[in-house]
C-alpha cells in the first residue's frame, strides 16, 4: 500500500502522520487549510478560501454530497480509504477501507443507545414524534434535565438544554424536523473520553482525556460544541504532591474504570483500528454518551503525549495487529480557536498555531480559525502554555481581551 486517500471535515492531522510515514496522501476535505498541503500530495476542498473572501459558515456550506463526490473523483488512484467525520466508509469499496466499515448502528445515537443500554449506563433517550411528545417526557420526570441533540453528526454542535414549566417546553424551535433529534437525558458532570486500539480480537485503551467543552473564552458559541483536550486525563494520574515517575504516570482506579469500560464499548461493537468513546463522569459513575468509529479528535495529542505514530497504530491495528503503546512520556492539550467577531485574518502561522487559514480570508464570528497544540510536564503548565499561544492568535487579528 502506498497511496492513501483521507476523507473527512478536516484532514491535516491525519495526512501529516501518514505523510511522515513515507505515503502519498489524497486528501479530500472542507477547510482546505494550508498547512495541510505540506502534508499531502493531492488536495481537493469544498472551501476555496480566497483573500477578502468570506468562509461562511461551516453548519451551512458543509454539504457531503459534495465532499464523496470529490473524494470519489481521487478514489481510483489510491490503494486505501480512512473516513474521518463528516465522510461515510459506505461512500467506497469496502477493499479499499482501513477502519471500520459499517458505522450506521454507532453513529446514529439512538441505534447506537439501543445496542449499549442493556450493557452500559446510558442517558434516558427517546425518538419523540412531536412536541406533544416531548413535554409529555419532560413533565413525566421532573427531576430530571434534557437535551434536544442531532441524531447524528459530531462536534456538539446544535445540542440544547430543554426546559419544562407550566403546560409547554422552552428551547425547542418550531423549525426543528423532530425526525432527525433524540430527546436526552442531561448527564451533568465531568466530559471524558478514551481512545481505543482494536483488532477484531481484542481492544486497548491507550489514553484517556478531558474534553474542553463550550469554552466561551475560545470564541465557541455552542454550548456544547467541541473546543479540545487535555491528555492523559488528570485524574489519572498521581496527585501534584507527588512526583510523576519517569516517562509515565500511574494511574488511578477511576482511569482504570475509564479505561476498562471504553475498551468493553469498543470490544461489544466489534469495531477495528483507533476508536473513541465519550463519557460523562458523574461522580464516579460512568456514562456512555458517544462512540466515535474512527480517528478522534485527540489524534495529535495522543502522539504528543505517547511519542508515537497513530496512523501506524491504526494501520497495523486494521491489519490485526496492537502496536505497543507505552504510558503518556507528557500532557498534551488541543484547543480550537474560534473567531470573537467577524475579522480579515493575518498570517498566522506561530509555533504550535495548526489548520491555518489563508491570509486575507474572512472568518466569521464563532467560527474556527486555528488548532493550538501545547505540551507540559502538568496540567496546569500545559494550559498555561497552550493559552498562551491563543492568546497570541487573538493579539494577532486584534481581539486581545
């Protein structure tokens, strides 16, 4: 195999990984950023981001009927597939997919919740068919919170708080096609998630994570939308009085819980190559929220923190093989950066600063602009280290709070 096509919103981790791995990558995209084309020999996007041009918004131009066409244009000349969010593996010949080919029953939240809810703790859902419905759910039990949240899709985006009073529910929009929401129990507590090695024999967790969710202060307008990680998981690790051991750390039993019951979610899917898994901790209590059928988010802080390749992880665990992960050697964090108002970027490629738009392109308010990657030997001087380097983005287009 040498010619690799990747498939998805926003390929340039990935394309960067196999690319250090000596293969010709095809790249078929959204964003079409430019640093990704240091990393891939062959670059189509539905974005053509051109100076004093706005980018719009990604919730209304992003169209995957447009996105598997220009993939299939590229699919011909490659030796294999890897589908990341916003592409579907069904798009291609199943010879030519190195994952996990069937990702409907996972993907769809409430296939997905009916497969586990026997197994795991899950969140209450329900496919309501009206309003009607919905306040008769919500007034039936109010104790409890829910959120309206896309059947499918990823990144957080469009999940909102319900809430019930009087004979009537706020927070539900009259343009809302029911047929394409869950009504969900809200989990409130701590948002993790674990990225999982599988063959079809046997799954590995190899790092746990803590979700940066609905950071206002990175210009993300969704409450739930997606903003980062730190890895590994804090609580995973020994406390701050003590000394961290030489490239590694020990975990905690709840890491371990973490762990053992991502690698159980993953294992019970029969899913293959690098797979996520997000949880709500809720005092100890864990819940399955989502599963993630192919590469996550953590990808680049997952290499950071382990020094390893994950396209060789996954590739070989495709093939059948676990690669020998050691424990995390630091702490890595990703944050996406969002634009605080509608601006003409600058060049703004610093150390750490990734998925870089094209000077003198407009980027919308709330819409992302950059990924910084920082590392640390703590928690606390890994953040510190990567709001800074945000702080230096936002300096930079003249929204320096």
């Amino acid at each position: 195999m040498e010619n690799i096509l990747v498939v998805g919103v926003n390929t340039r981790a990935v394309a960067c990984s196999l690319k250090r791995l000596g293969y010709t990558v095809y790249s078929a995209d959204y964003f079409g950023t430019l640093d990704l084309r240091s990393c891939a020999d062959r670059v189509e996007s539905i974005l053509d981001q051109k100076p004093g041009i706005s980018c719009g918004r990604f919730s209304k131009n992003f169209n995957p009927n447009l996105l598997r066409e220009i993939a299939l244009g590229m699919v011909g000349d490659v030796d294999g597939v890897i589908s990341l969010a916003g592409s579907s593996p069904s798009w291609f010949p199943s010879g030519k997919i190195i994952g996990n080919m069937e990702v409907n029953g996972v993907e769809d939240k409430f296939a997905l919740f009916q497969r586990l809810k026997k197994y795991f703790n899950v969140p209450m859902t329900y496919l309501p068919s009206d309003n009607a419905e919905v306040w008769e759910i919500i007034s039936n039990a109010p104790e409890k919170k829910f959120i309206l949240k896309p059947r499918s899709g990823a990144g957080g985006y469009g999940v909102r708080i319900l809430q019930g009073h009087g004979s009537g529910v706020t927070g539900l929009p009259e343009e809302v096609n029911l047929s394409q929401w869950l009504l969900q129990e809200f989990i409130e507590g701590e948002n993790v998630s674990a990225s999982v090695l599988s063959t079809p024999d046997e799954a590995h967790t190899i790092l746990t994570s803590k979700q940066i969710i609905g950071d206002c202060t990175l210009g993300q307008r969704e409450p739930f939308g997606y903003c980062g990680n730190l890895v590994p998981y804090p609580g995973g690790l020994v406390s701050r009085e003590e000394k961290v051991p030489p490239g590694g750390s020990s975990p905690t039993n709840r890491d371990l819980k973490i762990s053992q019951m991502a690698a159980k979610v993953v294992d019970h899917l029969s899913l293959v190559g690098s797979n996520g898994v997000d949880f709500i901790n809720r005092n100890g209590e864990l819940y399955v929220i989502e599963v993630n059928p192919r590469l996550q988010g953590t990808w680049e802080c997952a290499e950071l923190s382990l020094n390893r390749n994950m396209a060789q992880a996954h590739l070989e665990a495709c093939h059948g093989q676990l690669l020998e992960v050691p424990s995390p050697q630091k702490f890595a964090a990703k944050m996406v950066v969002h634009a605080r108002e509608r601006l003409p970027v600058s060049d703004l490629h610093f150390p750490g600063v990734y998925d870089l738009p094209h000077p003198g392109v407009i980027i919308e308010k709330g819409e992302p602009m950059v990924t910084v990657l920082s590392t640390g030997p703590t928690p606390e001087a890994t953040i510190t280290s990567a709001q800074k380097k945000v702080d230096q983005v936002y300096r930079s287009v003249g929204q320096d709070i």
